[in-house]
C-alpha cells in the first residue's frame, strides 16, 4: 500500500510560524492500494484505489489525552471516535518524535521542530 499523511493547510500554516499544533488541528492518513500493472510500466508502486484512512486530531481542551483518533473504512464517510485507551494513542505517544506526530519522517518540519534534527 501506498500511505499519504496531510495536514489541513491553515493548520500547517499555525505549526510553521508558532512552533506548536493549533487546537483543532487535524491530520489525515490515507491508505491507497497499489496498481499491479501501471500503464506506462513504471519503476516502483503507483496509487490505485483508497482502502481506508485514519483521522488524528489534536485538542488539548476537548480531548483528556490531548489527541482523537478516527479509523475510515469501506468507503464510511463517517466515523466514531476510537475509545480512550487505544493502541493509536499508546503507538503516537512512544514512538512519535514531536507531540505525538510522526514529524521524524518529514525533512522540512524535522529540521524546524526537532532539536538535533535527525
Ligand atoms: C504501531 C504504531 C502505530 C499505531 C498502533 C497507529 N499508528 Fe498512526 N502512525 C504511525 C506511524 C509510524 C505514522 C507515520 C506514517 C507516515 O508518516 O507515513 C502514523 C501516522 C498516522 C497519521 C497521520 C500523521 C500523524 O502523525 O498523526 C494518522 C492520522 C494516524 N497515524 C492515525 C492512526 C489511527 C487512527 C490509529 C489507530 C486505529 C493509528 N494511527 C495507530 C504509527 C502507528
């Protein structure tokens, strides 16, 4: 599968100039299955169809643990949140480098919000 992280661009606009996530700011991660025969073959995996995708969203005020998870599937266009005590929250928190977002991964926000970069 192919995974697409984004960030809702006022949001990305608020992290960028004050250093922290604004309350409310929300993060998606989309699930695509792989072509199995692209047309022009190419090098690698292109995107097919969406299988699924994840919502994770930052509010200190709202949310006890600071954060909401929500899990898309099968075309849902809506979706409960996932109850407190869920593996979303236990994995973002321990292995997330930047309050509990995977910002390790992305050069541009790694070298703006990490302290020793990578
Ligand atoms: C075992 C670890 C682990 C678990 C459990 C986990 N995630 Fe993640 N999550 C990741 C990693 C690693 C990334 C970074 C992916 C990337 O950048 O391509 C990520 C990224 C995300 C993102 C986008 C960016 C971010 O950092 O928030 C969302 C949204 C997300 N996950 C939702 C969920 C939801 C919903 C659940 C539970 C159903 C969940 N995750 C469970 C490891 C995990």
């Amino acid at each position: 599968m192919i995974q697409i992280v984004q960030m809702e661009p006022g949001a990305y606009r608020y992290l960028k100039q004050h250093g922290n996530y604004a309350d409310g700011t929300m993060l998606s991660l989309s699930f695509y299955n792989t072509q199995e025969k692209p047309s022009p073959a190419v090098d690698g995996v292109v995107q097919k169809d969406l299988a699924s995708f994840e919502i994770h969203i930052l509010d200190r005020e709202k949310y006890s643990d600071k954060r909401a998870f929500f899990l898309f599937q099968n075309g849902d266009n809506t979706a409960g949140m996932i109850p407190k005590g869920n593996a979303c929250i236990d994995c973002h928190e321990k292995d997330a480098e930047y309050d509990g977002t995977f910002v390790q991964f992305y050069p541009v926000l790694r070298d703006r919000l990490l302290p020793e970069g990578l």
